[in-house]
C-alpha cells in the first residue's frame, strides 16, 4: 500500500512539475512558473528512491504505469478534458503490468 501512495505521489509532483514548464512554454505563464516546478521536480526524484525494489530500473519501470494513470486523472481534473476507453484500457493495462513487476516473486 505505501508502495502504491509513493507511486501516486510522485506521479503527481513530476506531472505538476513538468506542467509548469509546459504552462510557461506553450502557455505564456511567466518564467515563475519553473521555481515550483522545479521543486516539484525534485520532490519526484527523491519519492522514487523511497520505492523498496533491489534495482532502480524496476522501481522506474513500474512507475511508467501508474505515471500514465495519473496523467489521465490530470488531464480530466485539470485540463478538463475526459479520457476516453481508449485512454482507460491503456491506463488499465499500464497497472496490471506495474503489477506484475512490483509483486513478481523474486530470490532475494
């Protein structure tokens, strides 16, 4: 569970962080935008190595699943705009193979 909430967490910050960057570049937000979002950034970074995995590469591998999740909760929560199945099978799919590589069972 706090393995899910990390995940989740850092989902978040990286989104919110390269938002930031996108709000400034394509959407004409001052360059104050890049401070939060670089902390933001930071805070992803550091989350990630909270992930209790013996290898970085399968702590970022299964992130890539909940990223995608979480990055179609952002585009109905923030841009308003509502995934559609396409959206949600791939986002499901994503999470049964974050799954599949978090709760593996491996020598240790």
């Amino acid at each position: 569970m706090l393995t899910a909430l990390v995940y989740a967490a850092a989902a978040l910050a990286e989104i919110a962080g390269c938002f930031s960057f996108w709000a400034w570049l394509r959407l004409g937000k001052s360059a104050l935008w890049l401070i939060p979002g670089t902390a933001s950034l930071l805070l992803f970074a550091w989350l990630l190595t909270l992930i209790d995995v013996s290898a970085a590469g399968r702590a970022y591998a299964a992130y890539g699943g909940v990223y995608v999740t979480v990055s179609l909760l952002w585009l109905w929560a923030m841009e308003g705009v509502w995934p559609d199945r396409f959206d949600l099978g791939g986002a499901a799919l994503c999470l049964i193979g974050a799954a599949v590589i978090v709760l593996a069972p491996r020598a240790a």
